[in-house]
C-alpha cells in the first residue's frame, strides 16, 4: 500500500507541475550536475566505466518490448512509464531534438538533466556492441552544448519463449561510485517494474497508470 500511495503522489505532483516546473524547481541542482560531468568528462579523456543489469523476461519477444516501450515513453501514457522509479522527476523532449530525463542518478543526493541524444548508427563509438543481441535502444548522453558525457546501450536477445536483456549506461571513467555502482541498482529497479508492466499488458493500454500504480506492490 505504502508504495501504491507513493507512486500516486509522485504522479499528481508532476501532473501539477509539469516536467518543466520539475526543470525550475530544481535548477541549481542541475547546474551543479551539468559542471561536474564536464569535469569528469575532462579527467576521463573518453575512458567510461558502466553501470549495468541484466534480466531475463519469460514472454514476448525484444522487438516487441521495443516496440511497447517506446509507445508508452512517446505517447499519452508517458506519466505512467515513469512510475517505474520513484527518481524519475520528468522527461521532456528539448529543442534540438535530443530528449531530457529528470532523475536523481544512481545513489547520489540530487536531481539531474540527463540530455540524451537517440541514435541509430554506432558506428565510431568505441564500445563493443553484443552481435547477439541484434534488438536495441542507442543514445549519446551529452552536455548542454554536445559535449559527449557517456552512452545509452539495452539490448535485447530473444529465447523463444521471451527475451534477455542487458541494459547498461557509460559514465566518464572519472564519475564517482555512488553513480556508477548505484545506477545499476537503479537499472534493476525501473526495468524490473517495466517487464512487469509489458508482461501484463504486452500492448500499451488506453490508460496503463492504474496498472503503473499498482505493479510490484
């Protein structure tokens, strides 16, 4: 119950102030944030360490949960994909077509302005992709002016029935513990909640919130 009651406080928050009173409200902390990824991108001088989860799903394929993920993230029922986590603060796409995800990363005390930037082609990007996973989300984590911080690696094998999957994010090499070890907690802890939400549904519902709210409890 404590953590239905939770997530429904965190939803009527945001649905009040919106992913951009979210951005207002805690401006200095993304400032802050925004100086020290430039600093550890600097000291890193383009080494990354990642954090990491893996999983294992008993239905459905990778394509399809793809497919359903990026409904739910692009459509109405955004406010209640990001419910998977009680961090996640907002996501709103910004002007030059790169996404931004408000989130308090991994352990660390305070909220951030991930931009992330989608991407289609890898090539160039010096970190080996898994030739059996064929199914995929890419992105470039930047700074506000396109500086390259890290990348966005899940991917996805199928197993017939269901999928495995390894999700990972590259920090600069330089960023500290409580981001790197502490994002994979907070991996294991939003896609558990989202496998949980695709293998309930498998396709995106009118309304998924009252499912969101409940999942996991």
């Amino acid at each position: 119950m404590e953590v239905k009651r939770a997530r429904y406080m965190m939803a009527l928050l945001m649905e009040k102030l919106g992913a951009d009173g979210m951005v207002s409200l805690f401006a200095k902390e993304i400032a802050e944030h925004e100086s020290n990824e430039k600093d550890w991108s600097l000291r890193a001088n383009g080494r990354f360490s990642s954090s990491v989860a893996e999983a294992h799903v008993a239905v459905g394929t990778g394509a399809e949960f793809v497919s359903w993920f990026w409904a739910g993230y692009g459509g109405p029922n955004s406010p209640a994909m990001l419910r998977a986590h009680p961090e996640h603060l907002g996501a709103l796409p910004l002007s030059d077509g790169r996404v931004g995800i408000l989130e308090v990363p991994g352990h660390t005390k305070s909220p951030a302005l991930l931009k992330l930037r989608h991407l289609d082609d890898w090539s160039g990007i010096p970190i080996e992709l898994a030739p059996d996973m064929p199914h995929r989300m890419m992105g470039r984590v930047e700074t506000p002016d396109g500086v390259t911080i890290g990348y966005l690696l899940h991917q996805f094998r199928d197993t017939l029935p269901g999928f495995d999957a390894r999700l990972e994010i590259f920090w600069p090499s330089t960023a500290p513990e409580e981001l790197v070890h502490g994002h994979s907690d907070h991996l294991m802890v939003e896609w558990y909640n989202w496998f949980e939400l695709y293998a309930l549904s498998r396709t995106q519902a009118s309304d998924l919130m009252p499912l969101a709210l409940s999942v996991n409890t």
